[in-house]
C-alpha cells in the first residue's frame, strides 16, 4: 500500500485550502470526502474577492479544479475510520478502500448527530460510547448495540464483533442507508438491523437496558453511538485527541496533541466562516509541510 505524503479529511474550504498549499509544495496529497455542506446553491456574500457574490457549489467547485491544478487527489468516499499505526504513520479506511499517509488534516467541520435519546448524557462513560477502538474491549462478551443507520454504524457494529458475538443495530427509525456489500457484511456476522426507537436509557451504576418508543425494553451492556457519517469527534476519540466539547483543540499552528495530526475550520470551533477556514486551511498545511521536513531531516 502506498503511502502519502499528506491525506485531508474534508472537502470544504479548510480542506481545499490545505490541499493547496502541501500539493504546490510537492507533497503527494489526497483529499477525502464529499460535497460539504457549503457546496449549496445559495448565493455566499461575505467572502472576500467576490464584491457581486458566489454560488457556494461554484466557490467549492472553484477550490477543487484549483487543488487538483496543483496535483492533489480528489475521491469523494466517506471515512470510517483513522487509526496511528505502530509507525507514527496513519492508517485510513473509508467506505471503499485503506489508505496510509504520513500526517493528516481534519477539516470535517461540525457533524455530529446526536441519536434524540433523552438521557443519554446521564450514561456517557457509563455503557454508552463513541469509539469502538477505545472502549470495545470493556464489553468483551457483553450484548451491545449500535445506535445509526449508515456505513458508518455498520463498520462499528462489525468492528465489536472483534470482543463480542451479541451485536445489534437500532437505526432509531431511519431506514438503512447502506449498500448492499454492507448489509451483507452484517448479516454474515449475524448483526440484526431493527428499526427501533430508543427513547430512554435505564440502569443503577451502569447501563442496563434501553427503552424503546412501542413500551418495549431490552437487556444491554454498551451503547455505541454511530449516526450519519462519522465526524472529527469520532476520529479524535480514536486517535486520542484533546477535544473540547465538541471541538477538536488546536493550537495557533493547527497542531493538536496528537504529532503528524493538524486540524483546521469549523471543527476547532472558533469563528465558523470560511474566510476562517481557508486561513486555517493554510496554515495547518505549512504545519504539516514542515512536520514532514523535520522528519526527513531526523531519517537523513
């Protein structure tokens, strides 16, 4: 498998920006990712250089045909998953593929989707969870379940049948949103997927059952957490990066705690415009740029 230089998680105005600058330095880029939600056509008129305005799909259009000028790669797949490997290099899977890099840049913006369970805070670090890699091991042949409706939930649920055979999936009353190599995946690893409602959480000290919308309840250990797509929460949880509520801590550089990992936009959290962003974008690829000249200088 090769390896890049630089992979971006994130296709808005951070990510493109980022791409920009380490593709112009030389650095082989990947950028992963969708149309964001900024890619509208809706009419974007505070953005500098553009007096009469511009459609936010054409200002996103405009970015990608200026990073891919450059030499980056563009693939629209949905990342699951980002793990830092026994090397320092990371190691990425998405809904079509693995890909390994030498640093990464987040710039995922704010996504995440909460499941509309009414007490789930109450049971947070008490059976309920957001990262399989970190706390799947704690339920080791315990029945859980997997709260979600995408690939993304599925990829958690089959990622638990590592610790335990009693996994299931309550799409909280979505239909599934999942191809058809997925479903069949899950019903090889004998994982149900039911169209339940969770409404409530019970339990004494830790969580012991979930309430469901028809009056119905069942027994279970763990609640994994896993609507939409996955966001930059759930990748800092499994590469343990600092957060903060629901922002990923980045200092003045983009760096966070985590080295080769750089983060930019509206996931760090501070003022969510895509001026912003593209400045953030910026510097966190001459972060990376010079994080990946220091360690060519230390190998030489």
């Amino acid at each position: 498998m090769d390896i890049s230089d630089v992979v971006i998680v994130g296709q808005g105005p951070a990510g493109l920006s980022a791409a920009i600058y380490t593709a112009r330095a030389g650095l082989s880029t990947l950028v992963l990712g969708c149309e964001p939600k900024v890619a509208g056509d809706y009419d974007i008129d505070n953005y500098f250089g553009f007096p009469e305005g511009i459609k936010g799909n054409e200002l996103i259009r405009l970015g990608c045909d200026h990073a891919a000028r450059f030499g980056a790669e563009l693939k629209c797949e949905k990342v699951l998953s980002i793990y830092q490997e026994q090397d320092q290099t990371l190691k990425i899977k998405t809904d079509s593929g693995e890909y390994r890099t030498r640093t990464v840049v987040l710039a995922t913006g704010v996504s995440r989707v909460r499941p509309g369970i009414k007490n789930i805070s109450e049971y947070e670090g008490r059976g309920v969870s957001y990262c399989v890699s970190c706390d799947g091991f704690f339920f080791r042949d315990k029945k859980v379940a997997v709260v979600g409706e995408g690939v993304f939930a599925a990829n958690q649920a089959l990622e638990l049948k590592e610790y335990t055979s009693q996994v299931q999936i309550c799409t909280q009353g979505k239909e599934p949103d999942m191809p058809e190599s997925y479903k069949q995946l899950l019903q090889d690893a004998d994982i149900s997927v039911s169209d339940k409602k969770i409404v409530r959480l019970e339990g004494e000290q830790f969580l012991e059952r979930i309430q469901l919308e028809d009056g119905s309840s069942e027994d279970v250990d763990g609640l994994f957490v896993a609507m939409g797509q996955a966001s930059s929460l759930d990748f800092a949880y499994s590469l343990g990066i600092t957060t903060h509520k629901v922002f990923i801590e980045a200092d003045h550089q983009q760096k966070t705690n985590v080295p080769g990992v750089f983060a930019a936009g509206d996931c760090v959290g501070r003022f969510l415009q895509i001026s912003v962003a593209v400045g953030e974008g910026a510097i966190a690829a001459r972060s990376a740029i010079n994080y990946l000249k220091e360690l060519d200088k230390k190998k030489a």
